[in-house]
C-alpha cells in the first residue's frame, strides 16, 4: 500500500493553497496535514473548502515542530521565508521554499551556511522554468550540440501589466529573477557581469517605475545574454528565448495553440495570464521535490554561491510512485 | 489515507505493460493486483519487473473472477476482446477495453445489448484522442461559435511506414478508426455515409497493400469530412485536422517543438513514433477510467450505436484522488 | 533605340484599363496605340486620364484591323470573347484573350481548329497563377523530385464573400477555372474524371447558390485533387495548395506578411481582395506575351485539347527589352 | 514615343555589370551609353555580352564629361568613389553611388558640402533596403500606430561566412551600415550613441577577426537597438528585425518560401546567399534613381549629416514611364 509523505504548509494565500490542492489531490506521494498562514480563518477555509482533514497550527514554528509533519512548503510573505527556512534546516525537515528564498543577499547566504552545515541538501527553491517541457526541449538541443557552443542568448520577459507596488527594481528581483534561474540551468554557466539598459519609457506604464528595461548577463564563458524585461507590454504574458550557436539557432517553442483563419487574420492565441503559461511545469517541480524527500535526497536547481555548481542530472518528467514505511 | 482501485489487467504485451506502469506509479488513486496473459512466464516477468506485487491468474476469466479486482482493464489480442469484455459485465466490473471493442459489429452489439441490459454504464473504449490537449482545444473553439458551424474537416492520418502485417482494410479498421472515434465527439454528429477513393499508389508501399486512400465522411448535419490516411509516407507520424466553419477556420495545433536554423532551413522537429504523439493522452484516458468508476460512473466516449448520442461533459485534465472505504 | 510593341485593347472596364496601365506605364516594350469599348465614351476617357495619346476605334474589328496594331488583347464581356480572338487570327494578329476563351466548349473548339489552321500559336488565355512566384517555387521543388512522386493535392480557393451575380455554377467556371489551369500546369498532366460534393450549406450565402463546394479530380497518372470552393467564407481570400507526394509534401507559400504580436494574438494579416493576392503575377504574365510575340513566338499555358500537351518551359520571370525592327 | 535616360556607369565588376543588365534590360526609362572600368578590356567585354553598343571611355573623368551621358552609376573600388561623386557634381549630373560614398567621414562631408553648394540634390547612396517590401511593410505598420511608439528593436545580421579580407572593423562598416541605413529610414529618427559589445568568439571565424559582435544603438527619442552582427553562422543568409512597440511587436517578414515536410521536419529554406536576399529591391531602387532624375529630382534616403532629416515621401513601388524630350 502506498504511504504519503506527509507535508505542512506555510501560508495559504494563492500560491500556498494551489499547492495545497496540488499535494493533496494532484501527485503521487504526498499529503498535507499541517498547514498555518498570517490569518488563521483563511487556513482554516482552506483546509475546509479542499476537504483534506489537515491540522492548523498556530504558526509556521510550530507547524515545523509538529512530529507528523515530514517536510515543509513554505509559502507565505516573502520577508519571513528565512525564518522559517532556517527553522527547518534546524528541525532537519526537508523545505521546499517559494521564491525568494530571503530578501537579502547574506540572508540567502545564512540559509546556504546552515544547510552545509547541516551535511545534507534540505533546501529547494521554487523555480518551476527548469520543470517546463519547453525549456527542457531547448536545453536537449543545446546538450545535443546541434547548434554548437552557445555564444549569444536573446531572451524577453513580458507581462500585459503590473500593478501600483510594482517598483522599477522589482523587474530584476520578480521578474528577470526566472531568466537568472533558467539560464544558469540552461547553459550550465554563471554570471560574471551585469549591466541594465533605460530605454524610452513606455506611456503605459505608471509614473513611478522604469519600464522597459534591458538587461545585459556575461557569463562565464563568454556568452552575452540579452533579456528585454517590459512588464507592461499590453498584448499578453510572453516569454522568448533564442539561443544563438556557433552553427545554428534554437528557440523556446511558443505555447501549442490552435491557429484560426478569421477576421483578415491566421493567428494564434497569445496567453494573457502568467499563471496558464507554466502550469504543467509547477507539477512536475513539486512532484520533483516529493520524489526527491521520499527517495532520501533532493536536487536544488539553483544551489547556493558558495557550493560547486553541481549540476543535478535532468529530473524525470514522469510521476513516480515511492513506497516508504510509516 | 488514500485507497486505491484494485485493478486487473488482462494481457501484458507493449500496451498492457505501459497500462500497469502507468496505473501502478504515475496515476492517482488506482493500484494492479491482478494480471494475466495467454503467456504466464511473461505475466510473471512484468509484475517483478515493475515489483508491483500483483497476483498472476490463469486466465482472464480467473482473473475477473478474482474478489479483490475491482475492475478489468483488457489488453490482450483483439479476437479475445468481446469475451472478456461480456465476462465483465456479467461479473458487474467496469471494464476498460482497448480497441477494438469487438472484431464485428456483431460482437460490438453483443457488449452494447449487455450493458444496457445491466442498467450500467461499465464498458470504457480506448481511444485516447479526445483526451488530447489538441484536441481539446479545438473542441473548445469549435464550441465558442468562434468559426460558426462546422461544413467540412480536411484531416490526415500519416505514418512513416507500416509492416507486412498491415492489409489494405487496416487504414480503416486500425488507422481512420482514431479519426472515426475523435471526430464524432469533435463534432457532436454522427456519419451518415463513407466513399473511400484510392489514388496512385506510392512506390514505397508494399505489393500487397493499397496506399495512401482517401475517405469521404458525410455527417448527419451535412459536414464532409476528408482523411487521407497514408501510411508509408516515410517523412513522420503526422495527424492534421482542420474545421472549416461558417467564418473562420480552426487546426489542431501541431506538436510544440524547439524550432531550429540551421543548415539552410528554418525547421521544427516532426514525430517519427506514434507512441511520442499522445502520450500524455494516454495518462489522462486511464486517470479518466480509474476517476469515473471511484465516483461510480464511467463516460464511454464512444458510446453504443444503439445508444442515445448523449455527450458527457469533457472530463477535467487534471488528476483527482477519491476517497473510497473499504 | 528600344521599338515597341504596338498593343490595341478590346474593352476599357477594370481589367482592361489595368491592361493599358501596365502596357503603357510599367512594362517594357509595347505601348498602346488603340482602344475601344461598349461604351466609347469610357474608352476616351481611359485614353485621356493615362495621357497615352491612343486611338479609340469605333469597334473591336475596326481596332483589329487598324494597320498599326500589331497584337490585341481581349478584355471585353465574356461572351463577346470568341468572336474577337477569331478575328484577330483570321487578321494574323497574336492576341492575348481574358478568361474565359469562349463561354461554350464550342466556342473554345473553334479558337483551337483556327490558330491550328493559321499554323501558328497566335492565342495566350490570361491566366496568372502559373507566373505567381510561389507556385514556380511549388513546382520547382516538386520538379526536384524532393518529395517524389505527387500522389494527392489538398487545395482550398476562398473568397471573403459574392454579390447577387454569382451563381453555383460559377463556382467551376470562375473560380475553380484557375485550379484547373494552373494544377494541370503544376503537374504536368490532365484531368480524367471529376466529381463535385455539396456540404451543408454555409448560412453566410445567398439563398439562390450552393456554398461551399468540394470538387474532386482524378488525373490520367492517378494523382488525386481535392478543392475545396469557398467563395463566402468571411475571413480572407485565400488560396492553398499543399502537394502530397511518396516521401513528402510541399505547401504554397502564404504571402509575406509582417508579424504582429498585439492584443493577445500573434498573426499575420490575411489578403481579403483577390485583386492584391496575384498582382505581381500579371505584370509578369503581360510581359510574357509581349516578350513572346516580340521573339516571334508565344506559349499558352492552357493549350487547347486538341492540342498535344507540349508544355513550354518556364518563362523567365526578370522582365527583357526586345529590340524590333519596323 | 519613349525616350530613355542616358547612364554613364564606371565599373564593370559584379554590381556594375549587374546594374549595366538591370538598366538597359529590365528598368523603364534608360539605357545605358557610356562605360568604363580600371580594366577597359573588361568594360570592352561587357558591352558586347550585353549587346548594348555603349561607347567604352578611358576612365572615369572623360565618360563624366561625355556629352551624352545625363547621369552617372559609381560602380568602381570604393576608394575612388569620392573622387568621381565630386566630379560628377561639379558637372552638375545626377549621380548614384554605390556603398561607400567615401571611405572616410571627411570624404563624406567634402561631397555633402559640394552638393549644397550645387544648389540641387544630386547625389543618391546605393542601399536598398528601404526599397524591400518587407522593410515597407514593416514601416507601414510602425507609422499606422498599430503598435505604439517604438520603444526598442532587436535585429540581426548573419552571414554563412565570410573571406579573409574581411576584417573586424567591417562588420560595423560593410555590414552593419545596412541598418544604419534601413533603421533610421524606419525610424525617421537619428542615433546618438553606440556600444559594441564582444561575445565569446565562434570558433568558425578565422584567426584575425572577433565575431559575433553585438552593437547597442540609442536614437535621439531614446529607442535602444541591439544588433546582432554575425558573418560566420554557418547555416544562412538572415536578417531579422523585430519592432517592439508600446502597445505590440512587429517582425519583418520572412523571406516566402514553400513550406516542406519531408524527412522528420517542418521545414522552410533559409537563403544562403545575400544576393538572392534583397534582389527585387535593386531593380526598385535604381528605377527610383532612374524615376528621380527623370522626373528632375531625386532623394536620398541616406542625407548628409549637415542637412535636415527631411524624409522624402515613401517612393512609389511600381516602376513608370517618363516621357523626355531630347
């Protein structure tokens, strides 16, 4: 008989409660029984309205405390994710943390310090591009050494619009972060240099903020990187990457969509919505992360400055089931 | 804690292995406690090769019979389907069938006529197109009025090669049989009549075997459908679809692939292997069985003729986990 | 000094008058040194606002005959065509007729029998397609041999919509006509059988026509045509053509078009009047005939049936100066 | 009857005899009278292949001053164009010049302030791009307003490969000076700044040069442009150019090509040479020249520094007739 692993979960605002659902009813492995969020009215509907049974604690310390609890999610404002990472570390739970994982550079470090203390990889950060089958496609093609050694990477991050708390430095912090994510994955390399580019400002834009921008990587081998960051594009939710080789191209695939002869136009739709564009992925990386506790390991695709870049071989797409003794 | 359907599964050649792989490690809520195969030595191979722990019977007449298989999925040699089938009606099992149903149309009346004598729905055909996402998405527009009605489809059913096995009647019996099931429920309409002309034959098909043909399906409503079903085109796997409507035209999207420059030709990849086309069709098709018979219904997409054309509401893509007691 | 051709224009309506833009403005070697019309009043009117300084004759026999017009071409009201070309071959006079050649197979009989009796090609019917780039680029490849044999064509002739004139038969006589005339070209062969089908009416016609059609044609070499004729279907004039040969298949280029990603769609504009679709095609066509009959010789590409299928090589696209004596 | 504009060309290589073919053969409106080049045997050797009695001149100065040539073509080692453009100015005939108008920026304001001083345009750079109809089409939907104020461009030059003469400073000289050219036209806007940023080198070039390079351009509205410059890509001839607007994107279209499925690919062909790429915009662009002087003015798409950004009106496509008297 299959046995769960058995989750908490820290905060239950958007992101916490599609997980929640997620664990609880849409992978193999893994079921949540602890879950505590700010407002614990808004825990205790979720718990409620999913059907799942599961305890609401206090708070995140004592969800981490709690003896049933295996490993942690920890979804809740981003200023408390070291906290809360750092107690999981000490309780030596596995963590699967949503980005970032602190808001600070020597928070980061902290968290990276204790887990080599620790003698064991406990920290997953959640970026789900390396999970998408288009990335993964592309990063085949690279491997596969079809188009040669990467030399250039033109990329674009774009977004219909953003909201009135979006401040200009958040198009690198929340949004080129992913590209900062995928590309190191993708080429297997780092970043040396960094330079951002104003171009004329958009009229669409609110008075406050800085958009478009571009933003130039170097990496270590040489490769220049351009990323074209436009948050408020208007057309829809858009995301581009060409990788230019040494004899040849590859470029992301746009998402599968039924083209239409209508109206003067063959067209293809274009998604508006951030969150329909890597839905499959945020499965996969998930199922990733229970997989890897129940199997006694996990794999962080964006390991910490001071570890050797290790890379992990390519998780496997397919779900699998893991037998684990109570 | 979650229980599972215990299934039986009869026949563990390519697609009865992949059926108990998937129903025992990928899926959600479904378990194999059960399978046979008209070789034992094979059967027993399967089940300690996946280490299921699956009971070996006899026969699958044993195996149906067996208390603790709570339902039956058939993937043995298609003569054989129409009785293991009945049996498992007669046993009150939901039973999923891999196609075909029966190999007449007498043996298909048979299994309609008892299961309605049954006063159940117990019987799941497998054909894995209308859980495609392609397809999906194309019922979706066709829905949304956004083409008007439907008046012709051009559709083509390509293969790179077949064997010596495969005789001019399987472009119908094996091949159109994918497009005879997912256009009826694309449509929501029924086949009045069938021309099939054949054109030149190609050079690269075998003596014996008339290729490519085209078929001409004429709907209740009036639409026409197309099919070139060619099956030595020897460039890929390749299924079109394209629904010509009042005002605008919808095609099933094609595969999402990296697209290349290189070597004078602006290209994407086309899938040499069927297996490759559908695959994710094939996890949702099964998750559909093992949802609808732990809910207590099962929806046939490819009901009876003697069968009202009563539709079920497309079944939802994602994974569901149902509670059941013991 | 460069002479040129000197061209007299039978009918001074929309395509007569392009005629006489284009032989006069943009082509090299011809001028138009005679016109006339139905209407003369029109004719003088053309005449007067392209400054051409031609004469306008009281008739289409008075201009056949004037001493200076040295080949004719024929843009009046269809079913004065036969008489007109028969007139200019009884005068030894090349002429370039507008479809259709005459409105009877009769009449299209008693063209060939003349220009067969006068013991030279003296007749070009103005059909454009087969001098479109991209159906040259079509038929290179498919004269490659890089997709083998042609076994099937898919084609689809689509009109945004008709007025009240058009009747079903038209269909075959107007718009289909040029599928006949350029596939036959395309594939070097000839129809030997056809058959026409009528789906479901399309409630975007007017109720005294048949819309859409699909025809089906067989070639003497086996080779199967399906068009499908569509002359309300709303959203664009559009014309495809995708040939289906033993080891691959070769598709019509769309027109270039700019990309756009805007308003949550990525398309690319689709023509909506016919007249954009082949403009560059008839400038290339008109310059064939004048460079024909400036070399002595001319090539029809639909020659009569009488006639063996002697095709002509593929006309030089790049447009050349004759030098004429004379 | 037409009289036709009487060239002067100096330089018989490659584009001097193809310009030689282009205006005695294929444009309306001249012929060419007068030729010279370095090597007279050669210049000898291209009037009589091209059969076009022109009178062969001793050099450069003597064919400027021959009484019949109205214009002049400079077709010679770019090092002498400056040379031949002041001469012709102070002869007070049109001339067009070919890339570069001089190989230094003194040269290029010597011939400026030489055509100031003449009191009447008269020179014309040799670029073509603003003559493509891709380019136009592009330009059409940028002034539409279709997708806002642009806001930044990504292009892209590449090159199969390219010789030993060619040096790292040409790549900004030779090659990039297209979209200098094309990308202001679009813009109607001027640049102010420039960076050049050199990625890890392919290892396809040779020894002496850097490429890939990356050129960043700022115009005076603030629109930032990435370049890429790759010579040595190996798989084709590509020029990319992608507006990205306020409200949308627009892509230059791709060269139209017939679309393949043969070989486990969805392919289209990508040119390999440069000269197939934009060859109806030469013929475009010299009738322009041709045009201009005929009609007694011509523009410059390319004006001096020192002159104001006048845009001349979009020249009209279609190639027209001019009528001269001697």
């Amino acid at each position: 008989m299959k046995m769960a692993l058995k989750l908490g979960v820290i905060g239950t605002g958007a992101i916490g409660q599609d997980h929640i659902r997620r664990c609880s009813k849409t992978l193999v492995g893994s079921e949540v029984v602890a879950v505590t969020d700010i407002n614990l009215e808004q825990a205790a509907k979720v718990v409620r309205e999913l059907d799942i049974g599961a305890e609401v604690y206090a708070d995140g310390h004592a969800l981490i405390a709690a003896p049933d609890v295996e490993a942690v999610l920890v979804c809740s404002w981003g200023p408390s994710h070291e906290e809360y990472v750092l107690a999981a570390i000490a309780a030596g739970k596995p963590v699967f943390c949503e980005k970032p994982l602190a808001v600070t550079a020597e928070g980061c470090r902290h968290i990276v310090e204790a887990e080599i203390a620790s003698g064991r990889r406990l920290v997953q950060v959640g970026f789900m591009r390396p999970y998408d089958q288009g990335y993964r496609a592309l990063k085949s093609v690279i491997d596969s050494g079809r188009i040669g050694e990467p030399l250039m990477l033109h990329c674009a991050h774009r977004n219909p619009r953003v909201g009135e708390n979006y401040k200009t430095d958040m198009a690198i912090t929340d949004t080129l972060i992913h590209e900062l994510n995928v590309l190191r994955w993708l080429l297997n390399d780092d970043y040396v240099s960094v330079q951002v580019v104003f171009p004329r400002k958009t009229s669409k834009a609110l008075a406050h903020m800085k958009d478009p921008q571009i933003v130039m990587l170097e990496t270590a081998r040489g490769t220049r990187i351009d990323v074209e960051v436009f948050v408020n594009c208007q057309y829809g939710y858009d995301i581009q990457c060409e990788v230019v080789g040494e004899s040849g191209i590859a470029k992301l695939p746009e998402p599968s969509q039924v083209q239409l002869r209508s109206e003067a136009k063959l067209s293809n739709a274009i998604l508006m919505d951030w969150k329909d564009r890597f839905i499959a992925a945020y499965d996969v990386e998930l199922q990733d992360f229970i997989d890897g506790v129940n199997a006694g390991t996990i794999t962080d695709l964006l390991p910490g400055m001071a570890m050797p870049l290790r890379w992990p071989p390519m998780p496997v797409c397919r779900r699998r089931t893991v037998e684990r003794s109570c």
